[in-house]
C-alpha cells in the first residue's frame, strides 16, 4: 500500500506526522512516500503543485494530505497560490466525489452551537460532486452589457453521466450506513436541478434497498440546523455542496474534528481534514490531529480495502475522547488538555 503524503503548510507538517505515527500502529505495511505541497511546493520548486509531487500522486494507492496556505503567499498571482495545488490535484486525478462525514461525539455535543439534544448522535454524510457545476461550467466571465456597465456570468452545467456516477457513490455510501439518501437541488427554479433530480430519480431504481428523497437547497439549509439528525446521506452538486458541508461541519462545533474523502472512478482517494493550514497555531504543537487521523482512517476503508483497521482508528478516536482528552479547540472544563502529539498518542495506546 503506497500512500504519497502531502503535509503541506502550517498546521499540516504537525498533523499528518501524527496521523502517520498511528497508522504505524496498526501492524500493517504501508510504503510513504512524502512529497512538498502548496507554499511547500512553490519554495521547493516555484509551483504550488510540482510536477514531481503530481507524479507521486497519480503512482500511489492513496494520498494522505494536510494543508496549504499560507499568508505569506497571499500576494502571489492566483495560480502560484498554495490553494491552487488542492484545486490542481483534483481536476488532474479525476477526484469527482467528495465525502464529507459530520458526526458529533456524544462526549463532544456541548461543543455545537446548537443545543445538545439537536445534534448529539449526529451521524451524516455529505457527498458532494467536485468537479462539474458552474465552477467550472463554460462560458463565464465579466463583460460589457448592452445597457451601459459590466455584466459578470457563470454557468451550471451537469451531464447525466456526471450526475449518474455521484449519484452512484452516494446509494452505495448509504447501503454501508442507515440506507436513506437526500438528493438536494433547486428543480423549482433551476433546469440543471430538473435534470440532477431525474437522473438520481432513475438511478435510484438500481438501489430498491436505498429511501431516496429530494429536497430544496434552501430546505437544507434550514433543516440543517433545525434537525439534522433527520439526514443520513446527502448528495448534491459542486456549489451547494460547497455551502451545505460548511454548515454541516459547524454542527459538530469543531473544525478540528472533520475528515474528508476525494475519490475518482476507482476509489483511489486523496484524504484530508477539512481545515486549512492554521496560521495562527502552526508551530505551536496545540492543533487538534483528530480530523487528520480520522481521514487517514478513511483511507483504509475506501482506498485500501482496510475496513477493519479503519474502525479500530475510530474506536480509537472515540475512547480517547471517553478518557477525557482534548485539544484546546474542544476542551471544557473538566477534562484533559493537551497537546497534537499526546492527543495522537493516546489514539496510538488505545488502538
Ligand atoms: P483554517 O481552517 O486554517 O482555520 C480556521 C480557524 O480554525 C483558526 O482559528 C484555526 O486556528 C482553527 N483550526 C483549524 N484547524 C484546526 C485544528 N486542527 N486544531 C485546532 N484549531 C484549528 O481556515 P483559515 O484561517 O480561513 O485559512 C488559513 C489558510 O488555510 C488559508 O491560506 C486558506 O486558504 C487555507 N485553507 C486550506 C484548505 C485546504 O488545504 N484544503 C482549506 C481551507 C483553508
């Protein structure tokens, strides 16, 4: 199992060290194979993302990847900026669904900003198709309008192949979880939506096992936050999912806590938390590595065929919350405060 590794900028280099220390754990044999990313990338070879690093991922059975950004960078033309590399690395591995999965601790549910009883249990998954919609829909542009001034325009476009195959993924998520899918658009007003929502319709026939229902996006956003518990996988487009999987992260309280997938067509996945670099804590070995190991814990179950180790990290992750451990990002009082290594540790121990 070759995993090409990517730490990249700020917090990223402390958490993937920590997420790797625990995969070591786990008896299993893995090849690393470490590579420079976003700020990294462009001081080690003047391009965010470089061709070297590119390669490496394209070879490996996986990637496990930290963060970019930096502000350092910040003053760069846009595609020398460290974001570019993450963007680079999904159109050119084909990484067209992103999975999301927002869980709340029980040991955690304080942490929400909304009151325990709503999110405690919390178990979604947000699948969100990443390379299509009017991110990338051609044409687009600022023009001059007829009327005097400029006009700005994107536009939404989705093929039913592209529909099809993440609709795919998210019936196939939900046959390993509580079976249900939320299909969400704006088919009262979109004709991309009217589309999405036939197409996912039809390919529902193939998964009778799977409840499929639609729903509006500007619905879920509000039953996001009114009860989410009523959710058990969501697929959706590219910006929606943008906008939804925000706000689902934040039911969980913390940033800190969230893994994320990017697969293609066969599974083979790039892994990170869905944080960015901290700026303000790297160096400070205070960063939360939970969000990292639990994306390397996805990993072994999407790409590597691990489902076994998978749930031992997460068994892991949650008894280390049980024993009292935290980050300062999640402490309350009471409990144990500590550092990104000793957090890692403690997963390591109890695995
Ligand atoms: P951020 O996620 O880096 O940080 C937001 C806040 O959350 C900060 O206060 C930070 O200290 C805290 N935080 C984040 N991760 C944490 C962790 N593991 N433990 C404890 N606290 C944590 O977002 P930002 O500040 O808006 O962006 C910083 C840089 O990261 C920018 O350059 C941005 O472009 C980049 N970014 C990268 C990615 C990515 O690599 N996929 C994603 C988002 C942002």
């Amino acid at each position: 199992m070759k995993i090409a590794v990517l730490p990249g900028d700020g917090i990223g280099k402390e958490i993937v060290a920590e997420a790797i220390k625990v995969l070591g754990r786990l008896g299993l044999k893995f090849e690393f194979e470490e590579a420079p990313v976003g700020g990294a990338g462009f001081e080690a070879a003047g391009d965010p993302l470089p061709a070297k690093t590119l390669a490496l991922a394209r070879q490996a059975d996986a990637i496990l990847f930290g963060a970019v950004g930096d502000p350092r960078y910040d003053a760069l033309p846009s595609a020398r900026r460290p974001e570019q590399a993450i963007l680079g690395l999904r159109k050119e591995l084909s990484l067209f669904a992103n999975l999301r999965p927002a869980q709340v601790y029980e040991e955690l549910a304080d942490a929400s900003s909304l009151r325990p009883e709503i999110v405690a249990g919390l178990d979604l998954l947000i699948v969100r198709e990443l390379t299509g919609d009017i991110y990338f829909g051609l044409p687009k542009g600022i023009r001059q309008h007829e009327s005097g001034g400029r006009e700005g325009f994107d536009t939404m476009r989705y093929t039913e192949a592209e529909i099809r195959r993440i609709a795919r993924v998210a019936f196939e998520a939900a046959r390993k979880r509580g079976k249900k899918v939320c299909s969400v658009d704006k088919a009262n007003v979109l004709e991309t939506s009217r589309l999405w929502r036939e197409v996912v319709a039809a390919e529902s026939k193939s998964y009778p096992d799977i409840a499929l229902s639609h729903m509006y996006v500007d619905n879920c956003a509000m039953q996001l936050v009114r009860n989410p518990k009523q959710f058990d996988v969501i697929v959706t487009g590219n910006m929606f999912g943008d906008i939804l999987s925000d706000e689902a992260s934040m039911l969980t309280g913390s940033i800190g806590m969230l893994p994320s997938a990017s697969l293609d067509a066969n599974n083979k996945g790039l892994y990170e938390p869905i944080h960015g670099s901290a700026p303000d804590i790297a160096g400070k070995g205070v960063a939360n590595p939970l969000a990292t190991i639990l994306s390397a814990a996805m990993m072994l179950r999407h790409s590597l065929d691990q489902a076994a180790a998978a749930e031992r990290v997460e068994r892991a992750v949650k008894k280390t919350l049980r024993d009292g451990y935290r980050t300062a990002d999640i402490y309350t009082a009471g409990t144990r405060k500590v550092g990104t290594a000793e957090m890692a540790r403690a997963v390591a121990e109890r695995l």
